[in-house]
C-alpha cells in the first residue's frame, strides 16, 4: 500500500484507489500516518475529530473508526506480510508504516537529501532531486479535509517545508545561471507570497542577471510600495542595496542561502 498526504489523501494498492469516503476515518488515518510506527493515544483523536465538544459516544465512536480502518487495510496488510495494520498500543494506537508507503516520508528524504548536495556545490544535482521532491505535491497538503488543531500543526509545518525546498532549489537553479528560466516562476512567488522580501530579491536578481534593469528597478518599487502599503516599513538593507546597486549599474547577486 501507499498513502499520499501532499495533495488530497490517496491510499493506493494492486487493485486500485481504496481512499476512506468518511470525513472522520480520512482524518483518523492521517494522524495516525503523520505518526507512522509512533502510538497515538486516544484523546488526541477526540481532540482532532471534535476539539472542545466532543459528544458523550466519543470514545465508543473512535474506536469503530479505528476498528473500521483495520477491517478495511488489514487485508492488503497481509497480502504484503503484515500481519496487521494498526495495533492497539497503550495509550492509543500505532499504525506499521515503511518510510517509502508514505509520500510525506519520501519528500522529507528527497529534500534533505538535495539541500545537502547544494550545501556540498552540487547544484546541478541538487536541483534534479529537489524536483522530484516537489513533484510529489499534488496540491496542498490534507486537500479536501478540514483539519482539527493537531493535523493543522502538520499542514503548517509542511507548507514551511515546501518553501524551504522550492527555496534551496531557487537557489541551485540560479547558481547554475538558470536566470530567465526563473523569471515566471519567481513572478508568480512574489504574488502568492507578496510580503516575502526573499522571493522578491530573488526575483530583482534574476531580472537582472537577465538583462533587465528597468523590470528589476520596477520589482523594486513594487516590493517598496507593497510593503509601505501593507506594513507600514522599508525593505530590508540588503534589498535597499541591492536597489542602489541597480541604480548605480552594478548587480549585487542574491546570498547563496536561504
């Protein structure tokens, strides 16, 4: 079996699709995937699928779900030799997982392993594996499911991890003179994240390397009267410098770092 999390949850097996259709199961499942081969104790499940109302039957009630999910799995379970798929571990329940079952798993390997290899001057390389981490991404993370105060602590830390990654893959791509390919994407980065000075300077830099001053000084004064607009300050130093710098003709590249 896999399951994917990075998008709209998928269990996939030999014989197809086989994604819980209840609201409640799909998120009982994604907290216990999030923990993978970690015990989840039964009053965070209340807590996710009920917060601070949960009704009378709440424990009767989790424990169908979690019943309901073996009854589901533990076939597919044992055709791949397990012989179950959520055991009952005190306080909770532990769910068996292989790193390579989960995408979440595979995307935090693939990153790590990209941004070490731009660390080491592998730029070329890191890009490549860094793409393949991104292109597990199907949408945002738990699409489709309303998340309790547990699960939102994980989409949080995952979105952060996104950009971390989309970030150090910026950053290869332009030490390896990919400027104009940057260009769109960067655009599109400075309006989905607009009070980001990072992708900004990154953006401002790329024009500029590109042979565009005048669209680079513009970026500038777009990222100067957003912020004024928004916040109420300046752009940072460095994108204060990194302006000067246009003015005076000479680029200033962006830090190789995120």
């Amino acid at each position: 079996m896999r399951f994917n999390l990075l998008g709209p949850m998928e269990v996939l097996c030999a014989d197809g699709t086989v994604t819980p259709s209840a609201a409640k199961m799909r998120w009982i499942l994604a907290l216990l995937l999030l923990h993978g081969n970690r015990v989840v104790d039964q009053a965070s499940m209340i807590d996710e699928l009920w917060g601070d109302h949960p009704p009378r039957s709440a424990v009767t009630t989790t424990q169908t779900y979690v019943y309901q999910l073996r009854k589901k799995y533990d076939y597919y379970a044992q055709r791949e030799g397990r012989k179950s798929f959520i055991v009952t571990r005190a306080p909770g329940y532990l769910l068996h997982l292989d790193d390579d079952q989960l995408d979440v798993r595979r995307f935090q390997k693939l990153s790590a392993e990209g941004s070490a290899l731009f660390s080491a001057g592998h730029a070329e390389r890191a890009a490549e594996v860094l793409r393949q981490a991104l292109l597990l991404w199907r949408g945002p993370a738990l699409a489709g499911i309303a998340p309790g105060r547990l699960l939102q602590a994980h989409v949080a830390y995952l979105e952060e991890a996104r950009l971390r990654t989309v970030q150090v893959r910026i950053l290869a791509d332009a030490a390896l003179g990919r400027h104009r390919d940057l260009i769109p994407e960067l655009r599109s980065l400075v309006i989905e994240h607009p009070l980001d000075e990072w992708f900004h300077q990154q953006l401002i830099t790329a024009l500029a390397e590109a042979g565009r001053r005048g669209d680079a000084l513009h970026a500038c004064r777009v990222l100067h009267r957003t912020l004024a607009d928004e916040l109420g300050v300046v752009p940072s130093e460095p994108l204060r410098k990194l302006q000067q710098d246009l003015l005076t003709g000479h680029v200033r590249r962006a830090p190789a770092h995120v």
